[in-house]
C-alpha cells in the first residue's frame, strides 16, 4: 500500500528524526526508518550499534520491534532514510523481518538530498521465507 501524501510526510520526518538520535560511533552510517501500520500508526526507529558487532540493530528493526511491541502486526509501508546515494535499501535482515510483518509493504528510501527510491517487498525480497514457508504444525 502506498502512503498518501500526508502519511509519507509524516513517515519521512519521523525516520529523520530518529536517524539524529542514531548511535553509529563505529560505522558513521546513521540511519533511520519509520513505518506505517495497518492501523495507521507510525513508528520510527535508528540503528544502535555495539561494539560487538553482530549485536547491531539496524533502524528499520527498531521501528518494527517497536510497532510489533505495542500490538500493531501488520506493516504497509516502511520509509528508511541514509546518506547515500542513491538512497540505500533495507539490508537483508531488515528486508527478512519486513516481510515476517509486511510481505506486501511499499518501501521508500531516502536521503537528505530528497532523492527517492520506491519498491515493493515483493521486489526487494523475491519467494520471501515466511510463515507459510514452514511445515504444519500439530
């Protein structure tokens, strides 16, 4: 689903925020994310990273650890916000725990030159591994 015009604000303020709160003092790579729930309420989150390195969350993960620690299962849209450019894309974890929550989510990347890039998950995550993937259980 795509944000309206409102909503896409508001998401694209909310991952800029967070990413100033960004704790990156190893890779100098702040990055924020916000995302937009089924209901309609926004979450955002930033990367915190740990001086032992695989214990680094990374901003969209937060957003969505967030949002799934309130009640709110389903994501329609994430919007993450990094320096580069282009824009860069969720990485392969976050696009993992993105379709566990939202196989159908609209993904915008931005940075703060305004340039966009849009996606679906199902682009960025082709034959996702999902619930569905997993035997029956009894």
């Amino acid at each position: 689903m795509s944000p309206t015009a409102e909503q896409r604000a508001a998401l694209l303020a909310a991952a800029t925020d967070a990413r100033k709160r960004a704790y990156a003092p190893y890779s100098h790579f702040p990055v924020g994310a916000a995302v937009l729930t089924r209901s309609g309420v926004i979450y955002s989150g930033c990367n915190v990273e740990s001086a032992s390195y695989p214990l680094v969350c990374c901003a969209e993960r937060v957003a969505i650890y967030k949002a799934v620690s309130d009640g709110h299962l389903e994501i329609v849209c994430v919007v993450v916000i990094t320096d580069t450019s282009p824009p860069a894309a969720p990485c392969g974890g976050c696009r993992q725990v993105i379709h566990e929550f939202g196989a159908d989510a609209h993904v915008v990347c931005f940075n703060p030159a305004g340039d966009a890039r849009e996606t679906s998950m199902a682009t960025l995550l082709p034959l996702g591994f999902g619930g569905a993937s997993l035997p029956a259980t009894r």
